[in-house]
C-alpha cells in the first residue's frame, strides 16, 4: 500500500474506507473484516484494528455482537443536527478566542492560515484538510475553557470523517478556505460578535453541503437501479 505523505498506514487505511462509505462502495450494513482488509491494503492487522476503532469512535463503523463490525446506516437527519450542534458550539468558541486569545496565538492563527493557502494553491488536498482541522481546533483552545474545549472537541470527533468529505463538493475547498479568512481577521480584531456569527454559519453550511452531497449519491444510485 502506497502511504499518503504525513499519514500512518492506519490512517491512510481509515481514509480509504471513509471514501468507500461516503462514495457507495460499502453499502450501510456491509460487513468488514480485517484480514481481508488487512491484505487488500497489504498491511498487517494492527493499523487495520487501529483504522477500525477510529472509524467505530466516528460512528461510520459499529460492532454488533456475533456479528463483527459493519458500516452503520448514516441517518441523514441525526447528522445534521449533529452539525447544529457543533455549529452552536463553535460560534460559542469563536466568540470567547476573539476574547481571550494572546497575541502570540492570533499570531499563530494567522501563519496557519496562510500554510492553508499555500497548500490550496499547490493542490496538496491532504495538508489542506489537516490544516483546516488544525484551524478549527486552534480556535477551540483559543476559548481558554477546558469545559467548553472538552465538550466541542468531543463532538468534533463524530464529524471528522464528514467534515472531510463535504471538501470534496465542487467549490467547496475555495469557499472554506474564504470562510477561515474571514473568522480569522475576526478573532484577530477581536471582534467577537462577529467571529462567533461567521463560524456559526460555516459549520452549519458543512453540514447542508454534505446532506446534499449524499442525498445527491442517493438520487443518482437509485436512478442507475431504476
């Protein structure tokens, strides 16, 4: 298995099925074996397990019991209401960290923005996405309250795989990285009514784009089944 630059193999493995649940290729229900999957990607069964146990903490993977780990049926609305949620949370956490940020953090936030554009502009879309994560939980931590960092970060774990996906609609790399602009030069200026309102809506607008994303996959799959 060719390892993506910067990835361990289980998380290159763990990617390579959140594309196959995302894209159809494993159906909500399909069962997952390791060791088939283990000599599919040509790796032994440890980052296989590792991959797995992520994908389960995630929620795109469960174990049932005499049954072994399938994917999990991916319910469209329990989905989005995890992205409201989560859009609340980070509205909250934008409006504390254009409070409570220090100069070297905004500094800091600032520099990882534009490591963002450079990496846009080069078309490495792996270091994007880890840099746009990265740029989420920076802003997180900025809020200096663990209770409030726990509880977003806890969450934020469920819309990983989501997160990433949703970066594959047409235009929406471009339009996130115009949205991290913006809530950046907001936190910088501590203007935190208007941070708090711009990452609220970013968050929220992942979720739609996803929703259509996947109800789009659907139409077109029931369409080829007609």
């Amino acid at each position: 298995m060719a390892k993506t630059s910067g990835m361990t193999h289980a998380q290159t493995v763990r990617l390579a099925l959140e594309n196959d649940i995302f894209s159809g290729r494993l159906a909500p229900g399909a069962s997952l074996d390791e060791e088939a999957l283990a000599r599919r990607f040509s790796v032994s069964r440890t980052p296989v397990r590792e991959a797995m146990l992520q994908l389960i903490q995630s929620g795109l993977v469960e174990k049932k019991p005499r049954q072994g780990a399938i994917v999990t049926q991916i319910d469209l609305s329990d989905m989005i209401r995890l992205f409201e949620v989560m859009s609340e949370l980070e509205g909250i956490c934008a409006k504390f960290a254009a409070r409570r940020m220090t100069p070297q953090e905004r500094t800091a936030l600032r520099k990882l923005h534009e490591a963002s554009v450079e990496a846009f502009d080069t078309g490495d879309q792996d270091k994007y996405y880890l840099l746009s994560r990265k740029f989420h939980l920076m802003v997180i931590e900025g809020t200096h309250n663990h209770e409030l960092i726990e509880t977003t970060n806890r969450l934020g774990i469920k819309l990983v795989p989501y997160r990433r996906f949703q970066l594959n609609y047409p235009g929406r790399s471009e339009n996130n990285l115009r949205d991290h602009e913006a809530i950046m030069e907001a936190i910088c200026a501590g203007d935190y009514d208007l941070a708090a309102d711009l990452f609220r809506k970013h968050t929220n607008v992942q979720g739609d784009v996803l929703a259509e994303y996947i109800a789009l996959g659907d139409r077109q799959m029931a369409a080829a089944n007609g």
